[in-house]
C-alpha cells in the first residue's frame, strides 16, 4: 500500500436523510479500504467530503456555504482535496463547478455506487485491484447499522426532489444485502435499519419486502430489525403481519403522511387518502397494540387552504403520533408543485408552528403514559439506548444500582437491558436498569408472548 495514502486523512461532512448518512458510510468504507483513515478533526484532514441535501432549498444553501468557506481550507496546507457528493450535487453539478472551481470531484447521488472509481481517480493512483485491501474495516463499531436496500423512487410526488436526483428505483439482491448485513454484525452492529426511499415497495426476483425482512431478521447476530422510510402504499397486510410475528422486526413505525386533507394528498400525487391511511394504522394497532408511530408532514403546500391545514391537525388528534417531522414546504424547480403559486413565508411559518404545538402536546402525552413501564433497551453508547419502539432512553445507573446494592457497572453497547422508564419530561427518556442484564433470548420468549396479536 502507497505509504503516503496510508496516512492521509478524511473527514466527511453529512447533510440530511439517513440515505445520506448510509452513503457516507459507504463512501467512508471505499476510502478506509484505500488505506485513509477517518477523522474528527477538519484540521487534521487532507479529503474533505461534504454530502449534500436537496429536499428543502435551507438544506441546499447550508451545504453550499460549507463549500464555499472549504476554499480557505484548502489553501492552508497543499494537497488538500474536497469532494462534494449526494443530491445537491447532482441537481447542481455545473454550477457547483462554476461557482466553487476549487472542488476536485463532485459525485452526484446517481452515481454514488461509482463513488469507489471515481476515488480512486481522485488519488491518483496506479495500483490494481489486486494491490488493494478489500477487507472493508469497521467504520466505526455501530450497534445500530444502517443497510441500503434500494436505490431512487419510482414516485412522483408533486412537491419532490428526489426522483430527479435519485433516478428511478434500483433495488439490491437479497444476497448483497445479506452480505452488507453480516458485515455490519461482524463489525458490532446489532440492530440493522433497512433503508430507502420508499424501502418497503422492494422487490428483487421473487423476493418481496416481508422476504427481505424476515431474512435479515433470521440472519446471525441480529437482534432487532427496522426500515426507513416506508410509503404508505406498500404497507401491506403481509408487511403488518410479518412486523406482528417476526420477533426481531421491532413495533416503531415512521410512516410519512404529509398532509391530513384528501385534496391536498391528490394535488401531492400521493396515491392514498386520509381514510386508508388511517385504516392501516388501524390494523396495525391491533397487531402490535403498543407500536409507536411517527410521521412527516408538509405544511403549506400550494393551495392548502385553512380548512385543509385543519384536517392536518385533526388527523394529528386521530391518530395520535408519537412524534412527527413537520416541514414547511419548500419550492423546488423543476417539480411539479413549483409552477404553482406559493404562500408566503409567513403563512407557511404560523401553520408550521400551530402545527409544532400540537405535535409537541400529544408527544408529551404519550410519552408521560411510559413513565413506570419496562422496556427492553439495546444499549448504543454512554449509557444510551433505545427502545424497540424507537425512544431513545438515557440508563440511570447509579441510582438503580446503589439501590440493588450492585457494583457501579457501565452497560456496554451491544447489550439489551431491562429498563424501567422513570421521566418522560425529554424526548429522551430516563430510565434506571432492572434486575441487572437479560439476554436476548429471555426476550424473544417475552415477545412473542405479547406480540403476537391472532385477531381471536
Ligand atoms: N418541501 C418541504 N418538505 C419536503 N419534503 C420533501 N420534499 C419537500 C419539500 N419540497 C419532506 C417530506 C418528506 C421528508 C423527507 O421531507 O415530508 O417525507
Ligand atoms: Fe419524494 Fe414521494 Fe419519492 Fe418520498 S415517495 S422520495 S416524497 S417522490
């Protein structure tokens, strides 16, 4: 291996999705499989890579300003070497090249699976394939890995970006994503997220989204499943029922709604209706009666009058989110949705806010009801973890373990802890682990005994 890349460093610089967070990874991998090694410090690095948002146009400007303040950076120390890559890079791919001619390489989100021969390019290298090191190291030892199952979306939703810096749908072999799965589990993981743009519509050969899951549940060394971001069109009574029986499929759901108004989710393109969605929330409920559910919304769409905004906030009071995302829409060209004429910006902001409101007050509500019950926590990092329904929960330690008379003992990630919740005032749960750790397999017993729901 080229000594001189042995030693170089990276630091990569994320905006927006958890498909952007995976791509990172993915290209962090590529580069660590070069011999670079990743760093905290920008100072300390000689490749910089800044992955870029699209979705909202805030999103585009605070990666472009990131960019644009890399020039001095560059100039401090020869060699240096900025990459810009994802969804703000392939809308813009010539005026990012025009406006900041110091970027090396830009690698728009299209070709991110080429990202390795673009690198390599970049390096300027002249080793073949054999010379490399293929044995991808650990990243980082993640307990909660994030595995891309699909690429781009075949949707076209009025007010979105991402078909146009996406492309069409490419899904991965049930193989490749097995494989990308034990490599995670090898490297520590224990939870696999299960990503795509609308990751349930999946489909390789024969094999659907509920094959897909219940194979990567019944993989080696995984113990909880979840998938991001699902479309409520492919929520099918097979993928509610394989959620309801598969232990490892853990009952938090984020399923984007974005509007509450049937003319709003039509002039969307959505492809549901407020009543559908609301009758798979239905289902779901009765097979997995303590599920969490979490949403987008999209607030101020063109044309949504007061009365839609109140079917928005009705259907919040109906279905009672757990906890919701709500955007204010963001005019993007090229869509659909951006030849019509927008509100201004401060309609958009007090809905938005009316909107957070309420968010927040069915969230407290629902989150105070966990105060006093248990929970199976999967220990991440520092004492904190997550429950299967997705709460994140700080371990108290010290106050549990003084009163049981234990020793002061750190719970390791990759653990799965029997908490009780004891506040429920934080999005962050706290909670004081009992009875010392459970194994897994304790459980699954436990689960299947409570989750699976027969309808009798
Ligand atoms: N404006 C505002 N929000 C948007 N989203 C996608 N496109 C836009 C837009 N143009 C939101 C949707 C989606 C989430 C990832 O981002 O709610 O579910
Ligand atoms: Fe965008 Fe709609 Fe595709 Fe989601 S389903 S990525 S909102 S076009």
């Amino acid at each position: 291996m080229d000594p001189t890349i042995k030693n170089m460093k990276f630091f990569v610089r994320t905006y927006g999705c958890q498909m952007n967070v995976a791509d990172s990874n993915e290209m962090s991998r590529h580069l660590q499989a070069r011999g670079l090694v990743e760093t905290q410090d920008p100072d300390d690095a000689s490749i910089m890579l800044v992955n870029t948002c699209t979705v909202r146009q805030h999103a585009e400007d605070r990666a472009f300003s990131e960019v644009g303040r890399l020039r001095k950076w560059k100039a401090k120390r020869p060699g240096r070497k900025i990459v810009v890559t994802g969804c703000a890079a392939e809308r813009t791919k010539e005026y990012l090249e025009d406006r900041f001619p110091f970027v090396d390489l830009v690698v728009g989100a299209k070709s991110i699976e080429d990202f390795e021969q673009m690198a390599h390019r970049l390096l300027d290298r002249r080793v073949t394939d054999e010379e490399l090191d293929y044995v991808v190291p650990a990243v980082e030892d993640k307990v909660a890995a994030f595995v891309t199952i699909m690429r781009g979306c075949n949707y076209s939703c009025t007010y979105c970006i991402v078909p146009y810096v996406r492309g069409r749908e490419i899904y991965h072999s049930m193989d490749r994503i097995l494989g990308e799965v034990q490599d995670r589990v090898r490297e520590g993981a224990r939870e696999i997220m299960l990503l795509g743009q609308t990751v349930n519509s999946y489909r390789h050969g024969d094999h659907r989204f509920a094959d897909l899951l219940r194979a990567v549940a019944n993989a080696d060394g995984v113990d909880r499943v979840r998938f991001m971001s699902p479309h409520p069109y492919y929520m099918t009574d097979l993928v509610v029922e394989t959620m309801a029986e598969v232990p490892q499929v853990c009952e938090g759901l984020h399923l984007p709604v974005q509007s509450g108004s049937n003319v709003m989710l039509k002039a969307m393109a959505r492809n549901y209706t407020r009543e559908q969605y609301v009758s798979r929330i239905e289902k779901m409920r009765q097979a997995m009666p303590d599920m969490s559910l979490s949403t987008d919304f999209i607030v101020g769409f063109p044309g949504e009058t007061e009365e839609d905004f109140q079917q928005t906030l009705s259907l919040i009071e109906e279905l009672r989110f757990d906890w919701a995302f709500i955007f204010k829409y963001s005019k993007r060209e090229g869509t659909p949705a951006a030849n019509l004429e927008s509100y201004p910006e401060s309609l958009i902001e007090e809905r938005h806010q009316r909107c957070l409101e309420l968010i927040d007050r069915i969230a407290i509500e629902k989150r105070s009801k966990l105060v006093g019950t248990m929970q199976d926590v999967l220990v991440e990092a520092d004492n904190f973890g997550r429950t299967r329904t997705n709460y994140r929960v700080h371990i108290n330690r010290r106050a549990a373990q003084a009163r049981q008379g234990a020793a002061l003992t750190n719970v390791a990630p990759g653990e799965e802890v029997r908490v009780r919740i004891t506040n429920a005032q934080r999005a962050t749960l706290e909670g004081e682990i009992q009875n010392g750790n459970v194994t897994f397999e304790n459980f699954r017993q436990e689960d299947a005994g409570v989750r699976i729901c027969t309808g009798e």
